[in-house]
C-alpha cells in the first residue's frame, strides 16, 4: 500500500483511538469503547508490521474503498461472514438512499430556465453528482461532477463536495471563486488519491450564462440550430490546491440550452465501439425548437439505450439540460 495512503490512514486511526480514550470517561459501562479502542490498537500494530490492509484469510489486498470508510476491518469482500455481508449490503442501500435524498428535484421552471436531469448509478452507490440551486438574487447555480473511481469511496467523495459546494454557495462568491475554494478544501481534506471533474455554471434571468469547468467533459450548447461544445477552464478539483479556474461568458435566447453529462454517457460501449461525444452532438441540432428540456432528455436517454441494446452501461450516468423557456 502506498506510503501517503498508510500515513492517511495512521493519521485517521490515532484520531479516533485519542477521541475513543476521551470519550471513555464519560460512560458507565465503557466496555464496548474498550473492545474499539483493542481494534484500534491492532490495526496500528498491523501498520507497524507492514500487513495493513491485508486479508487475514487469503492474505490478499483489502479493498482501498472499504478501508477509506471503515480502517478497522481486517478482511477482503470475498471471506465477509453471512452476517458481515448482510451488514454491507444494508450499509450501501441506506448510502443510495441518502445519495439520492441529496439530489434536487427534478423537471424544475426556475423563472426563465427549465432544468432536468437523469441519474443513473451503476452500483447502489455512485461518484456523479448534480444539483441546482436558485439564488437570493434571481439567478440558479447549476452542478453537474464525476468524483474518481467508484464505490463507497467515489460516494463518499461526492457528499463531501455536495456539502463543500452547499457552503461556499451561501457567500454569493462568483462560481470560479466557489470552484477555488472547493478545491482547496477538497485537496487539504482527502487523500491525493481523490479528485474531481466538475462543471459548474450561473444563469441569470436575462440570459447571460457563466460557466467554469473543471476538467469535466465539455458541455454542449445548442443556440440556434448550432452546437458548439465548451472546454475546460482548470484542472480537476483535488489535484492542486492552488489551482484557478476562468469564467466563459454566453448568452441564451429563447429555446437555447446547454447539455451537460458525465463520461459514463459518452463511454459506453457496445463491442468496442464507443458511443462518443460526436454521436450525441449529431443529434443536438434538430432538439433546439420542438422540445422542453424534459423531451430533450427524454430523445437522448431513448437514443442511448438503443445504442446499448441490452447491455448496462458500465459507469456512473449523469445528464442534465438547462433551457431557456
């Protein structure tokens, strides 16, 4: 296991073991925070003695996510009991449940912008997020991101965001400001493993739209029969903590729109052959004038999913359109 990993994981065990010995005196019958404090203790001797996150049974690699969400167990998924098993299960679908709880909702007319979207995780859990939040002013902040990896640790990843972003939203801060600041607390506070692509955007009721991208796929813009696709304006969130990110300025007319997705969408594959970006900006144009942005969502979801045939998409699906009505 990687040096900096086993540090984090030091770190977050020394943590708790001093939260469990103060915490200890506060209890009558502090038997079960004993039993805590014995597990602690064995898995920073498991540290010490270079077998930290090593299968106890077959004496192969414990899952990274798992140990990120719990560094006191001591076995790989394969040789959890029936009981730890049935823990796990009900662990991940009160997580999914959660996740979910934390998206907005959906088909919104935000004054002059309807927003929609469609989440689709490829497990119970999933690192994609999306939000959309009006503000104060009149304006609505839109969010669309892919949190690295999958699984609990992706999940975990994408709450924090969901939470950094929440906060920093509140200070009516420009969104390349909010963008910056998400990035240097998600970089101070999680391990140099995680990192984020995001998007996230403002738009005002007289149609000026302001975006800022986080090395995220670039979104889409459909203006009057013509699309044109929007890159990146810094890197990832998580990867340098001094990273700046630009501002693109736009302007939207009635029946204008911007699509915004994750790689799992575009990613997909049937055989080798990739669906692609080209594929879904072929069909943009023709979307412009007769559609909702439900309706839109709804022609490329159908489109996808023939595509696919019976083939699951093999990532997280995230996409969402914001249009001017």
């Amino acid at each position: 296991m990687a040096e900096l990993l086993l540090e984090t994981f030091k770190n977050q065990l020394l943590d708790r073991k001093s939260k469990l010995e103060r915490t200890v005196s506060f209890f009558e019958n502090p038997d079960t925070l004993y039993d805590l404090l014995k597990q602690v203790d064995k898995a920073l001797e498991r540290i010490d003695a270079g077998v930290y996150g090593i299968c106890e049974v077959c004496n192969d690699t414990i899952e990274p996510e798992r140990l990120l969400a719990d560094p006191l167990i001591t076995v790989c998924l394969d040789h959890l009991s029936k009981a730890q098993q049935r823990a796990l299960e009900a662990d991940l679908e009160d997580a999914g449940k959660i996740q979910r709880a934390l998206l907005p909702k959906n088909s919104l007319e935000l004054g002059n912008w309807g927003f929609t979207y469609h989440y689709s995780p490829a497990g119970i859990v999933s690192g994609d997020f999306c939000d959309v939040i009006p503000t104060p002013k009149g304006s609505v902040i839109f969010v669309v991101g892919d949190v690295s990896g999958k699984g609990i640790s992706a999940s975990l990843m994408m709450s924090r965001l969901h939470a950094l972003l929440h906060s920093l939203i509140s200070f009516n801060l420009p969104i390349n400001e909010i963008l910056k600041k998400a990035n240097r607390l998600f970089c101070e506070s999680t391990i140099s493993a995680n990192y984020a692509t995001m998007i996230i955007g403002e738009a005002r009721e007289d149609g000026s739209l302001d975006l800022s991208i986080a090395g995220h796929n670039p979104p889409f813009i459909i203006t009057k029969g013509n699309v044109f696709s929007v890159k990146a304006t810094g890197f990832p969130v998580g990867l340098f903590s001094d990273s700046v990110y630009e501002v693109e300025k736009f302007h939207l007319d009635k029946n204008d729109s911007i699509l915004l997705y994750t790689d799992g969408f575009t990613e997909a594959s049937v055989n080798g052959n990739e669906y692609g970006m080209r594929r879904l900006q072929e069909q943009l144009p023709q979307l412009q004038n007769e559609f909702s942005a439900q309706k839109m969502l709804e022609t490329l979801l159908k489109e996808h999913t023939a595509f696919l045939g019976n083939q699951l998409p093999g990532d997280d699906v995230t996409l969402a359109v914001l249009k001017r009505i």
